[in-house]
C-alpha cells in the first residue's frame, strides 16, 4: 500500500510566527514557532494541555489566533478566505467524525461534490482511488459502524486527501484507536510523508516522530520549546524540561 500518488498538488512549506492565543485568562500559545519545509513532516509532542491541538488550529484557523501569523509558501493563511483555506489544509482528528448513517463512499464523495462541484461518477471515481490507496476499496459499501476504528481513520484519511491539500494536519489520529490497529494509520501516515505532503503530525507515538519526521517540535506551555531533527531531539535534548518529558514517555 502506498500513498505516493494522492500527492497530485504541489505541497508548499509553512511557517507559524509567534502565534499567541488566549482562552479568557488561560494564555494557551504563548509565542509559538514552527517550520516545516515543503514536503517535510514535523512532528508535535509534548506534555497534556501543551498546546498542541490549538496550535494545528490555528493553522487552518478552525481557531483564529490573538496575534501572530500562519504562512502558506511565505503567503499568510489570514488573507484566505476560511473555506478556501480548509480545501488547501486537511485534517484528520481523533474521533473520526464520519457520518454514520452514509457509506464510506459517501462518506468522501460529499465534499467532493459540494466543495470540488464533481459530478456523481467522477466523485466516486476519486473517492474509490482514495479509498484504493489506504487499502479499503473493498469497504466502499460499507456503513462506518462495520469498519474497525483503524479503518474507519483511513477513510477518513481518504477523505481529507480527495480534496487535494497541500498541507495534510493530524491531531492525535491513533490516541482513539486499540493498539492492534495503530500501525495500519501510521503506516498511511508514514506513506503520505515519504510522497512528499507537508504534514504537521501532533502525536503520542514517539516511534513515528523518531522514524517519519524531519522536525519534531517539543511543546511546553504555549510555545515550542525545542525543535529539531529527531536524532537531536531524542539524543541529545538540551532543554531540562525536554529531557524531564523525554524520560516519562520513553
Ligand atoms: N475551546 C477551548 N476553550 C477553552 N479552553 C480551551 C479550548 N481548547 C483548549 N483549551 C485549553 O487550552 C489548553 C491547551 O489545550 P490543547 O488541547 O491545545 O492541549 P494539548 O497539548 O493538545 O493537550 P493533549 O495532549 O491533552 O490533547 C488546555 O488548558 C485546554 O483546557
């Protein structure tokens, strides 16, 4: 299974500059940085209530920052219209968010006709692609209650990737998902990434930010703390809170 060919757009590089956010008095980003090269993956990690999830929000604005900047290809994402911006940057969540009452084909080919204006046929050609490239062209059929979790977030992996972003998002995608089914995902995940998609990836699976990312970033009360390749990040920590969380994780 490979993911090589959904990179049918030109991925682009973002930058997130001193990106500050607050929940009433609870300052969740406090000046946050990142960078991922086009193409690249970096990998979020981080203790609970980090910040981690607000910061992918902010990046297809699903929460608009206090201040600070989001760039797409050096261009700042506040200048997209939303729903424009959403069809460049796709996200996958925890809880899958399928809807249960349509097949998985439907599942996909809705946005396609909504948001791309593709007719019925050329929709659930794409989406059956889609669904070929994740390994569940079988499953078309199917209502989501008769897949496994882990097949149900490649559908919904699928699903992101029909609408040809150029920046794909993932926020804890396997923390939901039994054991036995985590390495189906990352497996789609860790293919989409050697295809060449821009992926910020927030994880727990530290086995994935060591082997798949190019960054990873380590977040610690509303700003990255430290960023690097994952061989410094893992090895050579410099930062004591770094190391702290490095050793309850590992
Ligand atoms: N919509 C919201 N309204 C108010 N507070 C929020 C909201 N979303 C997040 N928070 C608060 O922001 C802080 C950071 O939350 P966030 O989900 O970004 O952390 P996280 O690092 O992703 O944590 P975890 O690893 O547990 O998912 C927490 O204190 C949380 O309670």
């Amino acid at each position: 299974m490979t993911a090589t060919s959904t990179v049918t757009t030109t991925s682009v590089s973002l930058a997130v500059r001193d990106v500050h956010l607050a929940f009433g008095a609870n300052k969740v980003l406090r000046g946050a940085h990142l960078d991922v090269a086009r193409g690249g993956t970096a990998c979020v990690i981080g203790p609970s209530g980090s910040g981690k999830s607000t910061l992918l929000r902010t990046i297809n604005r699903l929460i608009e920052p206090d201040s600070g900047d989001v760039l797409l290809d050096g261009r700042s994402v506040l200048r997209h219209d939303p729903d424009a911006l959403r069809q460049r940057v796709g996200m996958v969540f925890q809880q899958f968010n399928l809807f249960p009452h349509m097949t998985v084909l439907r599942n996909i080919t809705l946005a396609l006709r909504k948001i791309k204006k593709l007719s019925e046929d050329e929709a659930a050609q794409v989406a059956r692609a889609q669904l070929d490239l994740v390994g569940l062209a079988a499953k078309a059929d199917s209502r989501p209650a008769h897949l496994s979790g882990g097949q149900q977030q490649r559908v919904a992996i699928a699903r992101a990737l029909a609408l040809q972003p150029q920046v794909m998002l993932f926020d804890e995608a396997t923390s939901a998902l039994d054991p036995e089914l985590v390495k189906g995902v990352l497996g789609v995940m860790a293919d989409l990434s050697a295809g060449g998609m821009t992926m910020v990836v927030v994880t727990h699976e530290m086995g994935f930010a060591r082997e798949v990312a190019d960054t990873v970033a380590f977040m610690d009360r509303g700003v990255v703390l430290e960023a690097g390749e994952p061989a410094a990040i893992f090895e050579s920590p410099e930062h004591p809170r770094l190391r702290q969380f490095l050793s309850q994780v590992l």
